[in-house]
C-alpha cells in the first residue's frame, strides 16, 4: 500500500494524468497455489508478492510457520518487503527483508531472473543471469535503496522461524479507555523499555493511540444511504470495496469487523518471543514488564485476558456486547490473548495485526519519526507525545482524527539493530545500529473545500505537523536529526520542492552520501533508461526523462505550513453552500454521534435484560 499525504483523486491524477506511466496492478497476479510453496528440505518458502499479509500470515499458520511483518492486513507482500517489512516482531527477529534468501525480479531488459543473497548455496541450483557482482548489488540495493526503482519483484524465497523452536512465547493484548494521563504513565514504561540497553530480544511492545472511532470503516460503512460522501476515499470504499480492501476478504464483501467504539482508545501489544527456545521458561523476572504495562492502564481496562473488565460502565457494557457478538472461544477476530499461558508464534502474529483496511476513510498527513536516543524516560518525552497527542485527542475540531504507533526497537539485543551489520547481507537500510523508538503520528481530517488554498482544516493540520517536526531535529526531544523510513516517507514544509524529489531529501532517508551514490550506479547500470522510474520520489530520478520527472505534491504543501505563506490571506469567492458541505457533514457527523450512543445503549439494555432474565 503507499499510503500518500493527499487525497486519491489527487493521486490518480498526478500519477495518470502527469506523465508517460503505465500502472501494473501486480495485487492478484501471484497468488495461485503455485505461488505458495514451502520446502521443508531447504525451509525456503517460494511466494508471490501479491498476497496480502493476512493470506500470507494464514497459510503459515496452517504449516505451524511465522515471519516477522506488519500490522495492516491488506497490504501486499510485494510493497511491504520492498520497504523492509517492518513490524510487531523486529526487536526478537529483525526486518522481514532479513529473512530473505532470493528475489525473483523483472529487469528492465526484459529478463526474468532470480537475485541471491551473496554467498547462497541456493544459487548454485539457479546461478543468476546478471553475474555475481550485479547481483551482489542488486540484492543489497532491492532490500532498502527504492521501492520499485530496479524491477518488478515477482516472488520471494524466505526463511521462516518453527512454532516448535519457540515452546513458551507469550502474548497480551490490552484495550484501555484513553486519558491524557494514562497514555503518559503507558509511554513512561514504554520509554523504559527502551531506554534498558540489556532489555532481553525476546520483548515487542507496540502502543496504538487512536481518537474517537465514530468516523471508522465500520461506521462509515454502515451510512450507505447519506447523500453525499465527505471525500473520495468514502466513495471509493462503498462503491468499490474489491479494490478498497484487496487482499481482505470480509472487508471485500463490505462486512464489519471491527466494532466502532465512541472514544478515544489505547490498544497494547505485548509479546515475549521465547527465543532462546526449550533453554528458557517464562517466568517471575519477564512477567515485571507485562505486570508494568497493565498497571498503567489502570482503570478502564477492557481485560479480555482475565474475561472482565475493570472499571465498569459503557466499558463494562462494551465488553459484554463483544462477548455475546463472538464469544470467548472464537479467535476469528483475535481479540484476545493471556499471557500467563503459552501461545505459539504463528497465532501471535496473527493477534498483532489490524483487523480492518484503513484507521478513518479521510485523506492524511503522515509521520513517521526515528529516534536515536535512549534517556527518553528522563528527557521529558512521555509528557510531551502525551500532550501533542491529547491536542488532536481532545481538541475542538472533532473532524480531525489521529492515530499513533510507538514502538521501541532498541537495545544491544535487539535483532533489528544486530540484523545491520553489513557482513550480514541484509541490504541497505540507514541507521540500524542507532535506531530506538519509532513513533508514527498520522492525522485524517476531513476537507473542506477542494482548492487547498481556502482549505482551513489542511492548514490546521499542517501547521499541527510541522510543530511536531521540531522533536526531530537538532536538539529535539525525540531524535537528534531527521531520520525517515521508506515504509513511512512524508514531506516537511520545509523540503526543498515540497518532499516530491527523493534525490533533493536523501539525507533523510540513506545515513551516507557513499550509500545514496552506490544506489545511483546501480539504478544507471541495471536501468539506464529510467523505464522503473514513475515520478521524481525515486533513485537518480532528477537525470530521468523529463516526462518522468513527475512531482506528486500533498494537499497544501507549499502553500500552508511556514511563517511566509501563513500570514498568507486567500480571499474565498462568494459561492452558493453545496448540497453536502459544512451544515451537512456536521448534521451527519451528529447523526453518526447519536447513533452510536443509541447502539451501545441498545446493547447495554438488551445485555442487562438478559441478565435479569437467568437471574
């Protein structure tokens, strides 16, 4: 999935309409029984990249299998290694990249070939065509240099880890009620954890911050008769949901997954990995961090590991209403795990991912942070994230939405920064040995006029962006520099052309000129006439063609955000208000409110009254 700070329509404009391209739709090519093909001989799983995570997750759970990957269910293999494959499970096991052995890819030639990891005994069976030394780049550079630059990557040959090598791995999974206060006391464990350089490898925490959910996927979809959509990404998804949620079969049908719940909320994700095997049982000394976690989120935990929940009221009501909807014993949806019982590494990784296609259907502006700090317990973070967060949270536009992930990735053993080291072969990706905390903060609003210039909620939400910006600097309180990720790319106000050319932003994302120049040769060798270069976000793109030289700008970049252009007045034109607009998205954002307050009234009266009824 790329996930663009703009809208679709912006999108498929630019990207169509801007330049010579042509768009493969690779999303149900590679997904045939052929396509899925384990040897246990050789434990190298043949895939295609056109399954989505959830399929690929479930057929490995079916062979008892696992890798590391991440969240979101319909994104697909292909993007998702392309990018490293980053997730739940890297601090115990690294990138899912790192698990690579070979990529069957498409070379701008015309050649159909495989490329190995150097030194691979599975290239003697299959040598490539290229030779070893173009091949030795060409892995290196297709594993962290630019998703899509070199080739069409077909299929992959992983290696996957055994359930039976990890025979005590635990797991929780803890929703808690969202306070200002609480999601402080979660992040100064969180930054605890991270801070600890001895923390064993075998933890993965992720903390999942979420506004209120009355604008969600579930019950958007369920006002199918509004008259008008808010924004292309409604109409996209009611009208087409095959495309909207490929990969995803009940999102496909329309189907709600995800129960929307009318508050703000904290989703915890805890696991520890068992990795030192039969070696190690899970005892006193690793369940302090579980324990640690829980008493933060104290009260208002919808304790689905105990079966009860604490705190009472519309939490109370909810929780039974998800008993009575699914029952204890049905995991389709996962909603629960104890950890004070084993529970295999295949079935824990399908907890950790996120059930439905999108957080809020709503064009948004994206961050992604990396941290290379490890005083973030003492330095003030937790109080700041907590704030900034609770700004959005509790703030007065109820149309703008956000969603957090905070995750630690550091540690002397963490498998993340131990999978960097060159001799290893992992590829390219920047800065592995220094990374902590990931911190990604995404902000859906919903627009209010189609010209970006008079759009107020656009340049509230840039504004709100770029003061986080300052944490990621020199200085700031969460990252010395401003590092990025491929999987996260986003622009700042202040890139040189609106963050649209990679080669004007590379700092950011490669830790080395040297690193960034090798990835040019490469990208000249092995496609000299720029054929796999769609816009200027790519490789060397500024020496492509000029009608490859694409910019894809977000919403009210390079017109809302710095101090010039803010005091910047565009005058509206007097226009008649439009079936749809203002008066109406606030009358069915009420509407939606009241609607989901009758529901969780509905369910509490009919919950209550079957009590009365067995007592």
């Amino acid at each position: 999935r790329e996930r663009l700070s703009m809208n679709a329509k912006q999108w498929y404009q630019r990207r169509v309409h801007g330049g010579e391209n042509i768009q493969i739709d690779m999303s149900d090519v590679f997904q045939g029984e052929k396509d899925f093909h384990y040897d246990p001989s050789t434990n190298i799983l043949h895939i295609g990249i056109s399954f989505s995570l959830l399929e690929v997750d479930d057929r490995l759970r079916e062979n008892k299998l696992f890798l590391p990957h991440g969240q979101c269910v319909h994104v697909h293999l292909g993007g998702h290694f392309s990018s490293g494959g980053y997730g739940q499970l890297s601090r115990a096991f690294g990138l899912l990249c790192d698990h690579c052995e070979g990529i069957d890819i498409v070379l701008a030639s015309g050649i159909h070939t495989t490329i190995w990891r150097p030194n691979s005994k599975m290239a003697k069976n299959k040598p490539s065509v290229v030779g070893e030394k173009m091949n030795d780049d060409l892995f290196w550079a297709l594993l962290g240099g630019s998703p899509g630059n070199y080739g069409i990557i077909t299929h992959l040959h992983l290696r996957p880890h055994h359930d039976r090598d990890h025979p005590d791995s635990r797991g929780m999974k803890l929703l808690t009620l969202y306070s200002k206060e609480k999601l402080e006391k979660i992040l100064n464990v969180t930054a605890e954890m991270n801070d600890d350089v001895n923390l064993a490898r075998d933890f993965d925490l992720c903390i999942t911050t979420t506004s209120d959910a009355i604008q969600s996927w579930g019950l958007r979809t369920f006002f199918q008769w509004k008259p008008k959509y808010n924004n292309l990404d409604e109409k996209i998804m009611v009208e087409h949901p095959e495309c909207y949620a490929d990969g995803v079969e009940w999102a496909e049908q329309k189907k709600l997954t995800i129960p929307a719940i009318p508050t703000p909320t904290i989703l915890i994700y805890l696991q520890w990995a068992n990795v030192r095997g039969a070696e190690e049982k899970f005892g006193e000394k690793h369940k302090v961090w579980f324990e640690k976690i829980r008493e933060a989120s104290r009260p208002n935990i919808m304790d689905l590991m105990l079966g009860q929940v604490k705190g009472g009221g519309i939490l109370s009501s909810t929780f039974d209403a998800l008993k009575t909807i699914w029952g204890h014993g049905d995991l389709r949806n996962y909603l629960y795990v104890d950890y004070r019982k084993h529970t295999p590494m295949s079935e824990l990784t399908r907890y950790w991912v996120y059930e439905d296609v999108r957080e809020y259907v709503k064009p948004y502006e994206k961050r992604a942070y990396a941290s290379n700090k490890t005083n973030l317990r003492t330095n003030g973070w937790p109080e700041y994230a907590a704030r900034r967060l609770d700004m959005i949270i509790n703030g007065d536009d109820k149309s703008i939405d956000v969603i957090s992930q905070i995750q630690p990735f550091g540690g002397k053993n963490s498998m993340y920064r131990l999978g960097g080291k060159p001799e290893l072969n992992n590829g390219c990706h920047s800065w592995r040995d220094e990374f902590t905390m990931l911190f990604i903060l995404d902000v859906f609003y919903q627009p209010e006029d189609e010209d970006d210039r008079y759009d107020r909620k656009v340049r509230r939400v840039l504004q709100y962006q770029t003061e986080n910006d300052a944490s990621c600097q020199k200085g700031g309180i969460f990252c010395d520099e401003d590092r990025r990720f491929m999987f996260g790319s986003f622009a700042k106000q202040s890139d040189p052309d609106c963050g649209s050319s990679l080669d004007a932003v590379h700092e950011h994302y490669y830790d080395s000129e040297e690193k960034y120049q090798r990835l040019v040769a490469i990208k000249r060798a092995v496609d000299p006439n720029y054929v796999f270069t769609a816009n200027l976000f790519g490789i060397d793109s500024i020496n492509a063609p000029k009608n490859r030289q694409i910019k894809i700008i977000g919403r009210g970049h390079g017109l809302h955000g710095d101090e010039e252009v803010k005091t910047t007045h565009y005058p509206r034109p007097t226009l008649e208000l439009s079936f749809g607009q203002s008066t109406w998205s606030y009358g069915w954002s009420l509407l939606a409110a009241g609607a989901g307050i009758l529901t969780v009234a509905l369910v509490y009266s009919s919950v209550s009254r079957a009590r009365r009824t067995s007592d």
